[in-house]
C-alpha cells in the first residue's frame, strides 16, 4: 500500500500538468519573481524546495534536475546542495521503505535469475551498492526500488545514497549558481555562457556521467 499510494501520488502530479512548467525555459523566465518570493520568505521558500524535491523523488515523477538546478540558481551552490541533500535522502527513503514493504508481503519463490542477481548482490553489497549510487544515467526512482528488491541494508543504502547522490546534487547546484551568475549579466548569450562558472561543473558532470564505463573499461584491462 505505501508503494501504490506514492506510486498514485506520482501520476496525479503528472495528469495535473503542473510539470508543464518544469523545464529549464520557465525556470530562466521566471527567476526574477521566484527569487523576490525568496527574499520576501526566506526560510518558507527554503522549506517548500526541500519538500517539493523529496516528494518528486519519492514519487519518481520527472524533473528532479529542474528542481535541483533552481536550489542552486535561487539559493547558491552552498545551501542548494545543503537543502537538495537532505531532500534526496528523505525523498529515498521514503521510496526504498514502501519498496522494502511490498517486496516483503509476497510469498511466491521468485524467478531463479532474481535469485542469482540477489545472491550476486550479497557477496559485494557495499562495492555494488556505491556502484549503482555513482551511475546518474539510471532513474533515481527504478535504483532505489533495484537496491530494496535485492535487500540493500537501509545503513549501507543511506550512507551510498547521501555520499554518491550529493555529489551529483553538489554539480548540478553549481550549474544552477553558475547560471544565476549569467542571468544577472543582461540578456543571455553565447559569450555569457562560456564562463568558468558554468563549463566547469558541466564539466565535472560529464566526468561523473562517464565515470562508470571508465572503470568498467580499466578494469577489463587490468584482466587481460
């Protein structure tokens, strides 16, 4: 029940189309009104972001990057990764308990490559676990639910999703300050773009994207 009822929460956010609105276009035009909203109520607007981002990510709904790239572009890299960090573990935890829950409730044997993938699991839990963390190309939502399905102790997921998940929120904060920056400089244009601020840690995630495939690749070698 947990599960379908975050599940039922995802779909009703997106048939209301409120994530029409979630793209990086009405974040650019409206920064001015959203960021006087946050003068005028610093902690009320601190407090709705960090709720609205561990809904989206208990839910699974698209968009978590927008919400992440706005903490960091109304907020600073500092405190969009403070508030953006606590949202994904709460947000997480919240997914992986109601999916622990349902995975718990059944009775039938599961399949026997579902048995291997398990007992693959339990013999590097910690190695495999962090090495999921690291991947930002996989769902959030369909890891966290994969780490509950193979039974990921909550202390191991907790800790693999606070360290490999504010790395990423760490970056993406800083392109979102980094893009605040260009805002505050006039109309936006190619040159703007081009600044330290913000090719760095869109360089920096692109290093963290192809990390996985980079250690799968030196490994290989290392074998043969």
């Amino acid at each position: 029940m947990p599960l379908v009822l975050l599940v039922v929460l995802g779909i009703a956010v997106i048939a209301s189309g409120v994530l029409e609105n979630v793209d990086a276009s009405h974040l650019v035009k409206g920064e001015g009104s959203v960021r006087a909203f946050v003068e005028a109520n610093p902690l009320l607007s601190r407090l709705a972001f960090t709720v609205a981002l561990a809904l989206a990510i208990a839910t699974g709904v698209p968009g978590t990057i927008v919400l992440v790239l706005a903490g960091g572009l109304l907020f600073g890299t500092l405190e969009g990764t403070l508030f953006g960090s606590v949202a994904l573990v709460v947000g997480s935890v919240a997914l992986y308990a109601a999916g622990r829950h349902a995975f718990s409730a059944g009775t039938r044997q599961p399949p026997a490559f579902a048995e291997r993938l398990r007992e693959r699991y339990q013999r590097h839990p910690v190695r495999h676990t962090f090495a999921l963390r690291f991947v930002p190309i996989v769902p959030l939502g369909a890891m966290t639910l994969a780490l509950a399905w193979v039974g990921c102790p909550l202390w191991l997921f907790v800790a693999a999703t606070w360290v490999g998940g504010t790395v990423s929120i760490a970056v993406e904060s800083a392109i979102g300050a980094g893009l605040a920056d260009t805002l505050g400089q006039g109309p936006v244009t190619a040159s703007h773009l081009a600044n330290a601020r913000l090719l760095v840690p869109l360089a920096l995630f692109l290093l963290i994207s192809t990390l996985p495939a980079l250690l799968k690749a030196w490994q290989g070698r290392r074998r043969n």
